[in-house]
C-alpha cells in the first residue's frame, strides 16, 4: 500500500471510529480502495482502539504543541462569510486540458490556487474559492480529477477517493504546477499562494517538496507531511493549521516542522487545540465554527503579509 493509499485508508476508519458513516459503508469504502476484508476490519478495529483511548492521547498532544505550536483558542462565532460565485474554467496542464472553479476578485491582492480534500471538488470548495476572491483574493480551485473527465463524472466521494488513491502523485504535482502557470497568467505581476485541506494539505506540502518556488505563501490545513519531505528548493512562507485533537495528522507535524526549519523558510505552526480534522469544512460533521473563523483571519492575514 502506498503511502497515499494508507493515508486515504485511514481517513475511513477514523470517520468510522468517530460515527461519521457505518462499518458497512466503511468495509464498501475500503473495498475500494483495495483492501481486503481481512485487512480493513484489521484497520477498523486498530482505529476503533485508538479513538477510545483518544482522551488522554489528545490532552498529551495539546499539552507537547504548547511547547512548540502556536496554540489557538478560538471563542467567538463564527461571522458569515461573504462569497463570490465560480466559473467553471479549463486550462493547459502537462497531460491534457486540466478543469478547475475560477473566482476573480475585483481589484486582486494577489491569487491563490485552492487544493481540495478527498472527495474532489464540490461546491465547499468552490466556496473557499469564492470566499478568498471576496477579500481580494483571485481563487483557483483545481480538480484534480480533470484527467478522469472531472470530480462529477467519478461518482461518489468513495469512488473519488479511489481513484485518487490509484493516481501517481507526481501528476498531481505537475497538474498543481500547472494551476500556478494558469495563476500567474490570469493574475498578472502579482504574487501567488496556495492553500489546501486534508488531502489537498498534503498536496501542498508536496508542491512545496516538488521544488515550486514561485509560490509565495501557504497554508495547509491538517495534511499529512510526505515521507521524507525536502523543502528546500520552495520560498514560501508557511502557515500550517492543525486541529490539536487530529491525533493522525499531528503525528506528523514534527517531521514538517524539521523540514521547514532545515530549509529555513519562514513558517508558524498554529494549533487548534479543541478543534479536531476537517474543522474548516462547514458541510461537515468535525466543523467548529469558532476556529474555522479565527483560521481564515489568520490565513487572510499571512497571505497579505507574504504574498500581497
């Protein structure tokens, strides 16, 4: 299994371990993502262990962040957040005509390329897009499905995430490449920065590894830093955003934070020490308003301060 494949695994059985979906739905998603029976009720029940001790692991996590992390608490509510609609767009990728939502702010600060979670693109992230061009910011949100025909013609969440899962990720890095390209010709003279969440996290911290140094700032949100990660061909600026109970990913945060300061680029760490993964996302089940509101400050804040 690779190394994509165990992360994407892992993100059902912690949706199941957390009653997010049912072990029939878990057991079908695995399936798909090619594991046995044996193997995912293995998986299953190795979660289902680990979520039950999942208190005391998390107070230990919290507690070792605060060393190191910047720690946030969040308290007020979340304020509504004004959105400028999407288009759909195509632009040249290196394999084929690549497809993405493409939300213009009137007098940009900059761009951003938005990279989705593992359920593709849906209208939550377009609205990230959108919501990033309403504070100055022109958004593309990529799909990086476009070779398969687009997120829509994959099929559901499961069947997206298995078929991310079968993708050499060194498409995906090229294909992200291409969204900088396609950035860079929209937004003229103006600098670029990226953002992804979950498994889009992860893709933006293998952009950065894959030596794109004309991204400017970024931020990714709870992805999983790649197995022996080298940034030191990127120029960003860095923003990673954790949820301090998002035990999985946090394991990894060490490993980041080394790469980071071994290529010595200007970073933060920020965790969210109540808010657990996917806490941006407000169609989903771990959504925690208060800390999505103070992330996208902070994100707003950081992209005009490295990249504006």
């Amino acid at each position: 299994m690779t190394e994509l494949q165990r992360y994407l695994a892992e993100e059902v059985a912690e949706d199941h371990a957390d009653g997010i979906i049912t072990r029939r739905e878990a057991m079908r998603r695995l399936g798909l993502l090619g594991l046995g029976a044996a193997a995912a009720t293995t998986l299953l029940a190795a979660c289902g262990s680990n979520s039950a001790s999942a208190d005391g692991a998390g107070a230990a996590t919290a507690s070792a962040a605060a060393a190191s992390d910047d720690t946030a608490q969040a308290d007020g509510a979340v304020e509504g957040w004004a959105v400028i609609g999407t288009q759909p767009i195509t632009f040249e990728g290196p394999r084929g005509t690549l497809q993405g939502a493409w939300a213009p702010a009137q007098s940009p600060r900059g761009s951003v390329l938005v990279i989705h979670e593992n359920r593709g693109l849906p209208d939550h992230i377009r609205n990230v897009a959108g919501r990033m061009a309403a504070n100055g910011w022109s958004a593309l949100a990529i799909d990086l499905l476009s070779e398969e025909g687009g997120t829509a013609k994959v099929g559901d969440e499961a069947q997206v995430a298995a078929v991310l899962a079968q993708v050499d990720p060194a498409r995906f890095d090229a294909d992200m490449k291409a969204g900088v390209s396609e950035l860079r010709r929209r937004v003229r003279g103006k600098k670029v920065a990226a953002m992804g969440f979950c498994f889009g996290g992860g893709m933006v911290w293998r952009l950065l590894a894959a030596g794109e140094s004309r991204v400017a700032a970024a931020a990714p949100f709870y992805g999983p830093f790649p197995e022996n990660g080298d940034l030191g061909r990127a120029k960003a600026a860095v923003l990673g955003i954790y949820g301090g109970l998002d035990a999985r990913v946090g394991a990894t945060r060490p490993a980041a934070r080394a790469a980071l300061r071994k290529a010595r680029l200007k970073h933060h760490v920020l965790v969210f020490r109540q808010a657990d993964h996917a806490f941006f996302n407000d169609t989903g089940a771990r959504f925690n308003p208060p800390a999505a509101a103070e992330a996208n400050r902070r994100v707003l804040d950081w992209f005009d301060r490295y990249a504006g």
